[in-house]
C-alpha cells in the first residue's frame, strides 16, 4: 500500500528517472527467479519472489506516476 510517506518521498526525489531503469532490471531478475522456482516447484523461493515482486511494482508505480 502506498503512503502519504511514499508520495512525498517521490516529490523529494531527483533521482527518480533514474531509478526507474533499474527497477526495470530488478523486475526482470526477479521475474527469472520466480520462472526457475516454478520450474523447481520451490514454493519459498517463489513466495519471496512474488513479494519483491510486489514491491518493486509498488516503488515502479509510485515513480511512473510523476
């Protein structure tokens, strides 16, 4: 969930456009590691994989935004 906290830290932020490539890149390994903990059938690597996925979406969505 996003908070009043998180949107002010955003408006602070000057590196923003920057950190939005890298969130990119951070999706896209985190994405390979819930690919290989599928094909694994390891349930806790999946699991963390999913919430940082989660997170990193939240932080992307947050910076997209402005």
């Amino acid at each position: 969930m996003i908070t009043m906290d998180d949107v002010i830290k955003a408006f602070k932020c000057r590196e923003a456009e920057e950190r939005i490539p890298v969130l990119r890149l951070e999706l896209d390994y985190e994405l390979a590691v819930l690919y290989d903990a599928m094909k694994e059938k390891d349930e806790l690597k999946k699991n963390r994989a999913l919430k940082r996925l989660y997170q990193l979406r939240q932080e992307l969505l947050l910076l997209e935004e402005f």
